[in-house]
C-alpha cells in the first residue's frame, strides 16, 4: 500500500529536481520556468 512517506519521498525529489534545475539553468528562461512550476506542482 502506497503510505505518506512515499507521496512526501515524490513530492522532495521533485522540489529538489526543481532547485537544482532553477541553480543549474539561470540563463535558460524556458528552463527555469519549467524548473519553477515543477516545484509548484510539488507542494
């Protein structure tokens, strides 16, 4: 069964996938508006 642990394991890695993306990618404006509405779709 599919606990709360891991729908809050998805929803970190994806905000962190989002960190990186907007720390990486700060001259890609495509890419880091992507990287921004990643994390918001985490939380």
């Amino acid at each position: 069964m599919i606990g709360l642990e891991h729908y809050l394991i998805v929803a970190a890695a994806l905000f962190v996938t989002g960190i990186f993306g907007i720390f990486l990618n700060r001259k890609n404006v495509i890419i880091l508006l992507m990287s921004i509405e990643l994390m918001l779709l985490s939380v």
